[in-house]
C-alpha cells in the first residue's frame, strides 16, 4: 500500500488541479486495476491517457478515454499531457517513446507517480509526490481519500470546464487521420486494421509483433476490455506474434485471437505455424506486407538523413500463402480493397 501521508497528498493536488491528466501505465493490467482506474477517472472526471501497454486497461469508448500518447500517438493525447498541470502517472515509467525530450516534456506538470518499484520513482522524471505501492492498492486509497476530501470540502473547486472544453475541441479537429485508398491505390494498412476490428468481436485478442503494424494496430483497434491486447512493448521483441497469439489462443480458446504482424517479423518465427496446425490450435494471422522494416526505415528517414541501410525487403519473396500452405495453414493473399472482408 502507499504510505498514507503520500496519498493524502496527492488527493490535495487532485482537488487543486485546472488541466489534470491521468497517465495510465502497463502496471494498471499487472495489478488487476482497470476497474479500480474507471472509478478514479470518473470520480474524479480526470481524462486518461494509455500507454501501448495500456491499451484496454480503460475502454477506448470511454468519453474520458484519450487513447495512446507519445511518438505514436494521438494529437489530443500528446497535447493534454503537454499542456497539463497535473499528471498522475499510475504504473507507468515515463519512457522515451513517451516524453520525447524529457526537459520539454509536460513542463508545467507536477507529478503524482505511482509505482511498485522505487527504483522509478525520479529516474526519468523526478515526482512532486511519489508513491511506492500496488497500483491497485493506491488507487482504492485514494478513492476513499478523494471521496473523503470531496464530503468534508466546502470551499470553491477548481472550474475544469475550460480545460475540458479544450479537450473536446482538440479531439473534434484533430482526429486520427489517413487519406482512404483510391483506384489503384495499394492497401492501407489503416483500412485494412479497421475492416478487421469492425468484423471482430469487442473481446476479441489482438496480439502484435514490433513496428509500424504495432502502432497503427494500437491506434486503430478499439480496445474496450483489458487482457485484449498482448505485445512485447519496450522489449521490441520481433517476431513475438505468432508464438504469442498461440499462447494466448491457448489460454483463452474461448476467445478469437487475430495477430497482427508485419512481413519482417513474420519471418522470425513463422514456423511456429507448424506448432498451431499441428497441434489444432485456431489462431489467425494478418500480414502487413511492406517490403520493409518499416519502422526502421521511417527512423533512418526522420533521424538520420535517409540513409537507408538494410530495411528493404522483397514484396514477393517469401510467398506467404505457399508458406502457410505448405504448414497445412490456409493461406489468402488480398491486393485491393474489395478483398479485405
């Protein structure tokens, strides 16, 4: 549990705060929380953010959900925690992919930072208030101590109505965007990641391997039930797909497992393929095929001047669908729009 005299004062700087943030953290899902954060954040009507090891530890449908900040993610996310005042880092640890230049990072914010291991606490960014604990056991403290502040408070609160107004505005105007395919147009990865979704249950796991197929997976599924997402996060573990949606469909046999992977990962441990339908274990697996190592490829292009090294791969060789094929899998191949359903 967190130390009493820390959550009392976090409570205080929630009660004082005008642009707080919630920045919710992989730990959320470690600690079986996500339960525990939706009455914090709706108790206290503080937005969340979740990290790609978040997502779906607060429904996406959720009208205080922001969805995934940093690098990769959404304007409104980024902005809301730049801009914030406050930001209560819950199981989260502040990684690179997050906070960008860490002195420009939410430079207005104080800190509320919560975590199990110590070692966190000021190691990236040092906290107004750090809390060591389970972050399920520090959110139901402070819970009760928000709740007990809030009955016996009876001076003026702060009016969040602007901040949240902001809030809405930046969502309205600056959504997730790409431009739809146009004849003869290669498929868009986005297009393709929201035919699945849309043709999916809402529990349905998704597991990812490492790249750009990741983000725009985590950007354009919409997770509403935690445990549904599964990848290897800061590990940047390639080729984790295949072996991981096995493991999962195994886990979970009641639920359907899809696999997002991209053509570089695939070929790491494709033929685990052999494990699935040699042991009749009903995962199924799309393949995002670039011809690169996309992200690497996009971090040459933005970071080191386009000098291009050893990112380009074949667009027709492996085959694919032989390949499934030939590990008693089927195997489809879809080049337009039209096929993706």
């Amino acid at each position: 549990r967190g130390h009493p005299r820390m959550i009392k004062e976090a409570a205080r700087y929630i009660a004082e705060s005008r642009r707080p943030v919630i920045y919710a953290g992989g730990g959320i899902l470690n600690s079986h929380a996500a339960a525990e954060l939706k009455e914090l954040a709706e108790l206290t009507g503080i937005h969340v953010v979740t990290t790609l090891m978040a997502r779906g530890a607060f429904p996406d449908s959720h009208p205080l959900c922001l969805g995934m900040p940093g690098m990769h993610g959404n304007f409104t996310a980024i902005t809301a925690m730049q801009k914030a005042d406050l930001l209560i880092a819950l199981g989260s640890r502040f990684d690179d992919r997050v906070t960008g230049k860490v002195g420009a990072f939410a430079p207005d914010a104080k800190i509320i930072h919560v975590d199990i291991d110590p070692a966190e606490l000021g190691k990236i960014r040092r906290p107004d208030v750090p809390i060591v604990g389970d972050a399920r056991l520090v959110i139901e403290q402070l819970v009760r101590e928000v709740r007990a502040r809030n009955d016996a408070y009876d001076g003026e609160l702060p009016d969040r109505r602007p901040w949240n107004a902001q809030i809405a505005a930046w969502q309205a105007k600056f959504p997730l965007h790409y431009d739809a395919p146009e004849d003869g147009d290669q498929l868009k990865p986005q297009f393709v990641l929201e035919t699945l979704r849309d043709s999916t249950p809402d529990d349905t796991i998704v597991v990812s391997g490492v790249g750009q197929h990741q983000m725009w997976a985590s950007q354009y599924w919409r997770f509403e039930h935690p445990y549904t997402w599964v990848n290897s996060g800061g590990l940047g573990t390639m080729g984790f797909a295949v072996p991981a949606a096995i493991g999962a469909k195994v886990g979970r046999p009641d639920k359907m497992v899809w696999a997002v992977d991209g053509d570089g990962c695939f070929q790491m441990t494709a033929q685990e393929l052999v494990t699935a339908s040699s042991e009749r274990i009903p995962v199924k697996i799309a393949i995002l095929n670039n011809a690169y190592l996309g992200m690497v490829r996009q971090w040459q292009e933005m970071f080191y001047e386009e000098r291009y090294s050893e990112v380009y791969l074949s667009p027709d060789l492996p085959d694919y669908k032989m390949w499934a094929e030939s590990m008693g899998c089927i195997g489809i191949r879809v080049e337009s729009p039209e096929e993706v359903q």
